[in-house]
C-alpha cells in the first residue's frame, strides 16, 4: 500500500491525487514484465537460430559433384534467409535490450526504494523493445 490504502470508514486514501497519476503508477508496475518477457523472447529467437544454423551447417543435399556432400548453408538462398535475421537478433539484443534495461535499472531505483517514477520516454521504450521484440521472434518462427 505505498500509493494508496483504504481507510477504516472505506474511502480511498493516496498521496497520488488524481485518478490519472495513480493509473500511471500502476502502469509502471508492468514495465518489468513487459521487460522480462522482451529478454525471454531473445533468448528463444537465439535458441532457434542456433538450431537453424547447426541443421543447415549439416543437412546435405546434391551439390556440383553430384553426390550428397554439400551442405544446404553453402547455398546463397540459405544465407540470405538466415543472415538478416541473425544480424537483426544481434542488433536487439545487444543495443536495443541492454540499452533499455540499462535505462530501466537506473530509473527504477533513482531515489534508492525503487518506487521512483519512471520517465514517460522510458515508459515508451519499454512498450516499443516489447513489441520489436515480438515481432521480430514470430518473423524467425
């Protein structure tokens, strides 16, 4: 009850005044998860390009001897399905995620409780690497 509590006669009690701020601060709640659930999506987009990338390091198909000895990520058809989205991956994860988590970290414990309120920028970021990250994990799916 560090916002608001509920005195004994049932009125709402806050030092948030209006009913807007208190909103606001109940959305800010949620920024972790929306974090936790970007890293997650991440790491699974890695997890599956590293499979994509051993199965077509290994998987062989017919190449110019005629035999089955060429494996199918020699083929430029290949590289150019997996490489954009291995350099998108790298490209989120270590600007795009690390940036805003280092952003959050520093913003959610300003005043040493961590219950400072967040920046309406960080705020944004949070939501948009979310959805970045989304979009980008069921692309690689």
């Amino acid at each position: 009850n560090s916002v608001a509590d509920v005195d004994k006669s049932g009125n709402l009690v806050s030092k948030i005044k209006s009913r807007r701020g208190r909103f606001l601060v109940a959305l800010n709640q949620l920024l972790s998860g929306r974090l936790c659930l970007a890293s997650k999506g991440v790491g699974r987009t890695k997890q599956a390009l590293v499979i994509a990338v051993r199965y077509a390091s290994t998987r062989l198909c017919v190449g110019e001897s005629g035999k089955s000895d060429t494996p199918i990520m020699d083929y430029q058809l290949q590289q150019r399905a997996l490489i954009p989205l291995i350099a998108r991956t790298f490209v989120i994860s270590g600007l795009g995620m690390n940036y805003v988590k280092s952003r959050y970290g520093k913003e959610s414990t300003a005043n040493g409780l961590g219950t400072a309120e967040l920046t309406p920028e960080l705020q944004l970021l949070c939501s948009g690497i979310k959805a970045m990250v989304t979009w980008h994990c069921e692309r690689t799916a």
